[in-house]
C-alpha cells in the first residue's frame, strides 16, 4: 500500500506542475489583452484542484512513511527533518497560495485584475513546490524522478 502511494504521489506532482504552469503560462499571455473565458477558469481550477489531491495523498504518506519518523533526534538526520518538517510544511503552504490565488481571482472585479492574480499566487506557489520537492539531485533525501 505504501509503494502504490508513493508512486501515485511522485508521479502526481507531474500533473501538478503541468497545470500550474499551464496556468501561468495562460495568465502571463492573456493578462494584458485576454477576457477571462471557461477555458481560462478551467486551467486554474485544475491546477488548483491537481495541487489539493496531491496534498491529500502526502498527508495520507506522511502518516504512514518510515521517513516521517519523531525519534529522539530527528531534526539532526536530513532525510527525517526533510520528511518530518520541512516538505509538508512548504507544501501545504503553496496549497494554501495556489488557493488563495484561485478564490481571489474569481473575485476580482476586471479580467486584467483575475490573471494578475492567478500569476502572482500562482507562480509563488510553484516556486515553493519546486524547491520543495526531493528531487533525485537532492541524494541525502532518496527522491525519485517517479
């Protein structure tokens, strides 16, 4: 059970990197002279809504992993302040910026002011996701590329 969410999980984040930044992406091009259309409302909210079941699959991860482990001393070992502390932390953080981005967008008065938004919050929380996930370069935290 554990291998199948881990997987699901690492192999999640793809799809949550692409809709963010297909977001960002939609919002950089259109902010200027783009009206807010369906379309432009989908891509966000699939962002938003990839980045939410990825939260839910880490905290379900972070309940059962052997890397999350509160021993004496943990925050002296890399990989269990990484897992323990640190990777939840800044996700769910981003979740909360993502979300914050996506609700104050539907409330903004004119088109420019929704795609400013979603490009701002959007983009702040990808860049804690990126710098956050253990990526396989990151040796000491034992990350995959799926």
């Amino acid at each position: 059970m554990y291998s199948i969410l881990q997987h699901a999980h690492s192999g999640l984040r793809w799809l949550v990197l692409v809709f963010l930044i297909m977001a960002i992406f939609n919002a950089l091009t259109k902010r200027v002279s783009g009206s807010w259309t369906p379309s432009d409302k989908k891509k966000t909210l699939f962002g938003m809504m990839f980045t939410h079941i990825q939260i839910i699959l880490g905290i379900v991860l972070y309940a059962i992993s052997p890397k999350v482990s509160m021993h004496e001393g943990w925050m002296k070992e890399a990989i269990y302040r990484f897992y323990g502390m640190e990777h939840i932390t800044m996700m769910l953080i981003a979740a909360v910026v993502i979300t914050i981005g996506y609700s104050t967008s539907k409330r903004a008065k004119t088109d420019k002011s929704k795609f400013t938004k979603i490009l701002i919050f959007y983009t702040l929380g990808l860049v804690i996701i990126l710098s956050a996930i253990p990526w396989p370069f990151r040796e000491a935290l034992g990350g995959g590329w799926f």
